[in-house]
C-alpha cells in the first residue's frame, strides 16, 4: 500500500478520470438520446395508434336486449310478460382461472352439475371476452353473498336482465309457447346483429312465429370500463326499441273452460270466431308449464315430460291427426249435394251395412240392424247414418270427394299463425299412388265416406272447416293475433269485424247450406240426433256433428265391445258445431282421445265453450248500422245471403 | 506528499476559484434543491398513479424526509472516514448477504429480505453503496491504472456480492451492484485490453448463462420484449399496456388524473415500477422530457462533483454514484417503454418505495460530502 501511494502520481490521476469521466458522459448522452428517441417515437410517431389501443382498452360496446313484446288476449289479460331476474354471469377472459373461479362460485352458492354444464357448453359458443350466463334468478341472498365476495371473485357479472314469464302458466302453453336460450344451431341461423346482447328466442308457438314482432332492435351502449371490465360510466346510448306487443283474438276465460272441460282426459279443443277467423281457445290436454323452458329445464323436468304416456309436450290441437269419423258427413254430403250426385230428396233403405256391386265385403253401419227406411241426407247427418254416407260417398266418387275436402281445408294446413301445423290427409288417387304406391280401390272411397280409412284431420282442420261451414262458404284463415299495438290496450268486450284474414268465397250452390245447417241443428236439438242426450237445455240453437274414430281396426264379422279394450284403445270422441245456427258466431272442434262417443264425451266440452262465448260476448243494443235481420232466422235474410253468394260465384 | 497537496490546491483555487469561510453545516445546495425538485415532481405523479390515495404520498414523503436526514447527516462525514470504514460496511454487508442465503425470508419466489424483530431489512439494497464505496477506497489507494492483479482483486469484490444477489434472484438490483462496481474500474482507467478480454468473456459466458443461470421467468421476460404480442394476457400484458399507456400519452399529455390506464387499471405497478408510464400519459412527452431534464442536471451536477473532489476516492465514488443513478433512469425508462426487458429497477426518487429512496439519497448524501469536502479544503 505504501509503495502504491508513493508511486501515485495525483495529478495524472484526475486527468485520467477526466478522460473516463467523459467518454462515461458521452456514452451516457447517446443513451439518453436513444431514450428520447423511443418516448418520442411512442408518443409523437405513433401516438395515434395507442390513442386508439387505448381507447380499445377502456371503451367498449355493450349490447343492450330489447324488452320483449308482451302478449295480450282480446281482453287484455297479459299472458307473456318480462320480469327482471338476477343473472349471474362470467367473462371467461377476466378470470384468473375458469375452473378456480367455479369452484369459488360453487363453495358460496351451490352449483349443480347441470348448471356447469349447460355454461361450459354455452361458453364454447361465445368469445371468452362475451359474459356466458351460469345462472338465472338470483335469489337475493345469493346476490348478497356474491357482492361480499366481489374480490374473489374476478370475471362475474351479477345484471338484472328481463325473464319471460308466463302468469297463466300451462293454461296457454301450446298457444303461446316459451323462450328459451339460443342454441348453436340457432346461432348460426340468426343476423348477429339483431340479436347481440340477446339470450333467448321463441321456441314454439306464437314465441316462434311471431319472433322478429316480438324480438324488438338492439339497442347499443358505449361504456368506459376498468382493467376488471367493470363499468365506471356510460359514455353513449342507443336505447333498444322494445318488441312489438302482441293481442290476440283469444280469450282466456274461454281456454279455461275450454281446459277445464276437458279434464283429464288427453284431447284437444279448438274455437273460433267465425266472423273473423280469430281463434277464441285452443287447448290441448294434458299440458306443460312453459315457465320451466324459459331459463333451462332440468334434466329430469324435461325427461318426465317426455317420457309421460299422456305426451303433454304434444300439441293435439295443431299437430294430432286423428281420422275425423262421422265429423266429415257434412261435408261430403254438401259434396255430393252440389255435384249433383243426389238432392235433397234421395233416400235410400239401411239395412245396417253397405256393400259395393260384385264385393261381398260388409261396410257395416254403427248401428247394427240399421237405420231403416228412407233415410235421407236430413236423416243421415242427424242419426249419422254410416251406410247413407257409403252409398253417396261411393258415387260422388274419390275424385269429387277430394275436391270438396280440399276446399274446406282437409288435407291442407289451414295457415293459423303458428308455427309446425300438421296437415292432415286428404286422400285421393294420386296420394295414394304416390304415397302408398297403390291404385286407388272403390272400398277405399267407401271408407273415406265416412272419414276413415287414410283420412287424417286436425282438430284446428275440423275447426276451420266448421267455420267455413258455418259462414257458408265465406273462408276465413284462422288466426290467433289481432293485431300488434303498440299503445295500451283497452279491454274489450266488443267482436271485432273481419280483419286481415285471408277470405275467399266457396263456389257452392247455396240452397245446400241450409239442408246441411239444418240437418246438423238435428244432431243436436231433434230426439233421434246423436248429440241430443248429451246436449240438453239450450236456450239458442246449435248445429253439432258426433263423430268417433276408431282406433284399432276391427274385422269383418266382429263386434266392437267397449269393455273388452283398454281404455288406449278405445275410440277417439270427436265433436264439431256452430251457433247459434241461424246466425253462427263460433265454430267449435272437440277431440277427446279415447273419449268412445263423439256425443257422450266431446259434445259436452264443446257446449260449455260455446254457452261461455254466448254469455261473454251476447249481441246487445244493435247499432242503427248492425244488421238486426241477422238475430232472427228470416227467410229474406237468407235471400241476401244467397244472393250476395252468387254474385261471388257469377 | 506535502508537494502534491500543494499542487491540489493551487489546482482547486485556480480552476474553481472557490472559498469557504463558515464552518456551518455541509450542504451543496445545489444538488439539495435538484433532488427537493424531482422529489416534488414524484409525489405529484405518485399521487396520480397510486389512484388519489393520501395513504401512498404520506409514506413516501416519510421515507424522503427519513432520507433527506440520512443525506445530511453522511453529508457531514470527512471522506476519509468513509474511505478508511469501507470495507466494515462491505464486509458486513456480504455477511448479511450470506445470512439472507439461510435465514432469508421470502416474497413472490424471491428470498431477498432479513427479518430483524419486526423490521425488514434487504441487504443487498446496502451492497448498492457498500459495493461502490469498496471500489472507490481499494482503487483510489492503487496506482491507476490498476494492473492485473488488482484488476481482479476489484472484479471479486464485485461479482461476489452481485451473484449473491442475482441468485436470490434479483436480477435488477445484482445487475445495478455490477454496475456501480464496474464504473468505478472504468473510471479508475482500467485498460482497454482488460475491457476487451471482459467483453469477450462475457460474450462466450452469455450462452451458459442464458441455458444454466438464467430462470424460466427472466428467460421469459427477454423473450417477451423481442415479442410482446405473444402472450398477450400473461408476460406481454405489461409491456403493452405501458407501451400504450406512454404512446396514448401524445405530446402534452391526457392532463393529471386523466389517463385512462392508469386510472382504469390496465397499467400494471403502476405506482412502483411503471410510474413513468403515468407521468408519460397523463403529461405527454412534455412531462417526460422535463423529467429527463431534471435528472440530467442531477447527473451533470454529480459529474461536476466528481470532477472537483480532491482525492481519487471521491472522484471515483461520486462518479459511480452518478452513472450508477443514470443506470438506474436508464433502465427503467427503458424497460417500461418496451425497449429492454422487465426488470425490477424502480424509476428513482419518483417510484414508490421506501428503502431505494432511503439507498438513493444516502448515495447523494456521499456525493455531497464529496462536494462539501473539496469546499472546506480548498479554505
């Protein structure tokens, strides 16, 4: 150390570190450049590039659903509403962990595995920066639980979002139909941009058909959010326009009795008010509540529905084909009336079955022994004469039969406004040659005759043609919305007038409406028609048809004997009528599956439904522009409406 | 030795041409008024970044005032003293370096910290001094420039204590160590041939360290900055937000309180690490440029100090202390804005954080004894 500090030489010392000291301080300098150079390349350069990354960070565009349009019936009982229920959701991007953040969850509010499940999968479906919903209808104590552990748990968004409820639950579940999540399919189906932010769609009925009404635009929202995504503020707002509110003709007091009048029998009832076309009920039996859909049925909800022998998921009104039975003689016989393959006056003698020229085969009539002598259209229609309906059947021909058939709606989806509608069949030669591949057989015709063999109609079918029927030939769609208000709705008890269906004149001679009017009046109100017994007391008058479809075939030489058959096997009930018959209003159709006799079973449900109309909507203080003629049954009324029909027909 | 004191003097009085004539306390006010300044500057953008919380600025302003009576208290210490005592402050704090080894308590993977009753104590913050100080007594005593032997005495007494602290792992702050050691060799006037053998040494050495020495996390790290858009959410999320952060900036600035990553919480260590990043969005390249400036001066007034101290040890310890302080802005300016890797180097006298503060102006409570010392002797 000493030799060191001798040999030190200061002064040279200081020079050197002069000379280190700035070369340090130039290298320093060029650094200090390079730094300058790269803040100034970030924020002159390129400044407007982060402007816009930054701007990418903190704002983003929110979809805000629209609220869904509401569903009235004619008197403004609210049958599809929006309630606000709690969602809890999570944006898989902004948690630390999914699973972690599950487990998480899970621990502060049970999770059950069907609830994990339906996320994960939903959450394959969105982009990990869109919330996926884990749960619906919050309870509060739930979202109370989740405020306190807000820190924890990062990525999950408790919003109230409006749930579809539906107050009348399985009343109208048919009608009416659910929401419910947009499945993938869906998803690849829809415009993105109608339904960004939205979580449900119509699944069936009128929540399906009446979809892009009800859905509503999307409204949109700039929101600046934090690092967490949660929102300090709401720079911009586009409001949604809500989705058009729905009246329709229905009447629930009317379904009510309708459903309650069926009971527990499976079975189907459709009514509609023949002056518009409007559907007043349509119920099928046994039902579902449609609540359950809305934010995910439970496997084992889903799997009772299913798998229950009474198919409540099953829409009977729209989509059962039932052959019609004995409920198709008004119609073939206007057939065979107004192609002259009869008149009015032909009779024939019953002598309980019915047999084709060189055809030993028995086409037996219900009643055994027959109907007896001189049994005329009159008479055929009221006792329901199965072997008149053969004989003219068989002559007014396949062809002609179809025709008519046709123009009433058999065979053919009748265009309510609902969505999956079966059309029946309405056989003919090129049906059966195309569908069966077989020539059509005389004995085929004969079975037809009497609204059997290939024969298939719906209930809304038979209730559209009663109402063709019943309006004599004016054709009126049948239709369940009234219209789309968007104003408050007055309750109403008034009918409305013909609306926007679709009419259209049927070219019928009309001296035949009367005939089958009248014979069908019998049905009901003569002692020997099928419907008398079971239709008693009625203060106005209606034209009814029984019918009853069988449901297992039964051979040559056997006897039908109800006790021998398990109640499955029992014969379906059908019923249609009008009324008041002088001046039709409604046209009913009444299924009861199994029901045995159209009379004892379906007439009767069909009379409470048409008793309720009369008494809910009686014809009071006619206005100096209604049509008083038309309470009475006066023949110059008739007169006009003949006319009136041929001058359509001219 | 008389001769040379002489000449040291007249060397004083003719270049500087300055006198003291009170005995009051030793204080450089220049330096003093530079450092209140930025101070100043880093609590009104710590304020900003630490969300407009009192909490934070109140510590800070503690832990500068603790610092600021540290500095004048070293600033009145004869530099002899400092000399002659160096090796008691390095040798102790290698030992407590050793212990940390052992008895080290740790935080987020690293083992940094001694626990004394209590207090947290992180020796290799002291090492940031101890190290340079070492240097400047053992070579300020050598014949310069040093020869070989000494060349690799110092070198020891720089990668012990900066292995020690690279391992536990502190990347940032063993690299600082290194270099604070390292200027005081450069400045001492090692030989251009021992710097090239260093640089070759180092270049050969830097495969074996990437593959043995460096973590998954520090390899990460580098990998990111080639790239940041790789892993966008995880290591890359820093750099983009504060390259964001600084570039949303623009020239003058989003106004305090403004910047939506920093407020909105997208910029990460915010308050600590990446505060420039604050300073760099809520007040533009303005903001920056006056920050820069406030530090070069800093810089220019320890390179003056440096310059004017009368004895080898003080040129090279106040050198050091500045280049050293210049690493510090350096790296951390440039690590925020994308331009080097993430290491933990806090931006200095501005980032939240007591101990550096206290480490830093205990440095420039050295520098000032230097200056103030070169004053009473040129009497």
């Amino acid at each position: 150390m000493r030799e060191d500090r001798v040999l030190k030489n200061t002064h040279w010392e200081a020079r050197l570190y002069a000379v280190r000291i700035s070369v340090a301080v130039l290298v320093l300098l060029i650094m200090m450049g390079a730094l300058v150079w790269r803040y100034y390349d970030l924020q002159i350069s390129r400044h407007d590039e982060f402007t816009t990354l930054a701007e990418n960070n903190r704002i983003h565009v929110r979809a805000v659903a629209p609220a869904r349009g509401l569903i009235f019936d004619r008197n403004g009982v609210l049958l599809a509403d929006n309630r606000p229920g709690f969602t809890l959701s999570v944006v898989i991007e902004r948690s630390a962990g999914i699973d972690q953040l599950l487990a998480t969850i899970d621990q502060l509010i049970d999770l059950d595995d069907d609830e994990v499940e339906r996320f994960k999968k939903f959450a394959q479906q969105r982009r990990p920066y869109e919330s996926v919903p884990l749960r619906y209808k919050l309870s509060e104590q739930e979202q109370s639980i989740l405020a306190v552990n807000q820190h924890r748990l990062d990525g999950i968004e408790v919003s109230a979002r409006l749930v579809r409820d539906y107050p009348l639950g399985s009343l109208l579940s048919h009608v009416v139909g659910y929401t419910g999540r947009i499945n993938q399919q869906e998803l690849t189906q829809f415009d993105p941009t109608q339904y960004r932010g939205v979580h449900t769609t119509g699944k069936t009925g009128l929540e399906k058909y009446y979809e892009k009404t009800l859905l509503g635009e999307v409204g949109y929202e700039r929101v600046e959010t934090n690092a967490r995504g949660r929102v300090m503020r709401v720079l911009e707002r586009i409001d949604p326009v809500p989705g058009k509110t729905l009246r329709l003709f229905l009447d629930s007091r009317l379904q009510e009795i309708a459903v309650r009048a069926l009971g527990a029998e499976r079975g189907a009832v459709v009514a509609i008010e023949t002056g518009t076309g409007g559907v007043l009920a349509l119920a099928s039996t046994p039902s579902f509540d449609p609540n359950l859909f809305v934010t995910g049925i439970s496997h084992a909800d889903y799997g009772a529905l299913r798998d229950s022998p009474d198919r409540p998921l099953f829409d009977r009104a729209l989509r059962g084909q039932y052959p019609p039975g004995s409920t198709v003689k008004p119609f073939f016989g206007l057939a065979a009336l107004d192609s002259k393959v009869i008149t009015s006056g032909y009779d024939i003698y019953d002598p309980g079955f019915y047999q084709l020229d060189n055809d030993k085969r028995k086409y037996r009539d219900w009643k055994r022994g027959g109907h007896g002598t001189r049994i005329d259209i009159y008479k055929a229609i009221e006792q329901s004469c199965d072997t008149f309906f053969y004989d003219i059947g068989y002559k007014t021909g396949i062809d002609d039969l179809h025709r008519y058939g046709t123009m009433f709606g058999f065979g053919l989806a009748s265009g309510v406004d609902l969505p999956g509608e079966a059309r029946g069949i309405m056989p003919s030669r090129d049906w059966k040659q195309g569908d069966r591949g077989v020539v059509w057989y005389p004995g085929d015709t004969v079975n037809v005759s009497i609204g059997q063999g290939f024969m298939l109609a719906t209930p809304m079918q038979l209730a559209a043609a009663t109402s063709h029927l019943a309006n004599r030939g004016v054709v009126r769609t049948p239709r369940l919305v009234m219209s789309d208000v968007e104003e408050e709705i007055v309750s109403n008890t008034e009918l409305t007038d013909a609306s926007g269906s679709d009419t259209e004149i049927l070219t019928i001679n009309p001296v035949h409406w009367d005939t089958i009017s009248d014979a069908m009046v019998a049905v009901v109100h003569n002692i020997r028609g099928t419907a008398s017994r079971a239709v008693t007391g009625l203060d106005y008058k209606m034209a009814g048809k029984t019918g009853t479809a069988q449901v297992v075939g039964i051979k040559q030489n056997e006897r039908y004997d109800a006790s021998k058959l398990a109640k499955l096997q029992l014969d379906h009930a059908l019923f249609i009528a009008f009324a008041p018959a002088d001046n039709p209003r409604i046209a009913v159709a009444v299924i009861v599956e199994n029901g045995e006799h159209g009379s004892s079973t379906a007439a009767p449900v069909a009379r409470e439904v048409i008793d309720a109309f009369l008494a809910f909507y009686p014809l009071v203080d006619p206005g100096p522009e209604t049509d008083i003629d038309s309470l009475s049954d006066s023949p110059p009324e008739r007169a006009t409406h003949r006319e009136s029909e041929a001058e359509h027909r001219g | 030795m008389a001769e040379f004191d002489r000449q040291l003097k007249d060397h004083g009085s003719t270049i500087y041409g300055r006198s003291r004539t009170s005995f009051g306390p030793r204080i450089d006010y220049t330096l003093l008024l530079l450092l209140v300044a930025l101070m100043a500057t880093g609590v009104m953008i710590l304020y900003s970044a630490s969300g407009q919380q009192f909490t934070y600025v109140k510590r800070q302003l503690i832990f500068m005032a603790a610092g600021l009576v540290a500095m004048l208290v070293v600033g009145q210490m004869p530099t002899r003293f400092l000399e002659r005592w160096a090796f008691v402050l390095y040798g102790g704090g290698l030992v407590l370096l050793v212990s940390v080894v052992f008895v080290g308590v740790g935080a987020k993977g690293a083992q940094r910290w001694l626990d004394l009753g209590g207090f947290r104590f992180q020796p290799s913050e002291l090492m940031k001094i101890a190290v340079p100080l070492m240097l400047a007594s053992y070579l300020g005593r050598r014949v310069l420039p040093p020869r070989f032997i000494v060349v690799m005495v110092a070198l020891t007494m720089i990668i012990v204590p900066a292995v020690l602290v690279g391992v536990q792992p502190d990347l940032g702050t063993a690299l600082l160590i290194f270099a604070a050691g390292s200027f005081v060799l450069f400045l001492a006037g090692l030989r251009k041939r021992y710097m090239f053998g260093a640089l070759i040494v180092a270049l050969t050495a830097a495969p074996l360290f990437w593959f043995y020495l460096l973590r998954d996390y520090q390899k990460l790290r580098i990998m990111t900055l080639l790239d940041p858009q790789s892993d966008k959410l995880g290591a890359g999320w820093n750099i983009i937000q504060s390259t964001t952060a600084i570039g949303a900036g623009g020239f003058s600035g989003k106004g305090w309180f403004q910047g939506t990553q920093s407020q909105l919480d997208f910029l990460p260590e915010s308050h600590t690490d990446f505060i420039i990043a604050v300073l760099s969005e809520e007040h533009g390249f303005l903001g920056v440029m006056l920050l820069m400036l406030l530090y070069l001066a800093l810089i220019v007034r320890g390179v003056f100090i440096s310059l004017r101290a009368q004895t080898m040890f003080g040129r090279l310890l106040a050198g050091s202390i500045t280049l050293t302080f210049f690493v510090y802005i350096f790296v951390n300016l440039g690590m925020v804005s994308g331009m080097l890797p993430i290491v933990g180097v806090p931006l200095p006298m501005v980032s939240y954080g007591g101990t550096a503060i206290v480490t830093l102006l205990l440095g420039f409570g050295m520098l000032m004894a230097i200056s103030t010392e070169e004053k009473r002797m040129g009497q």
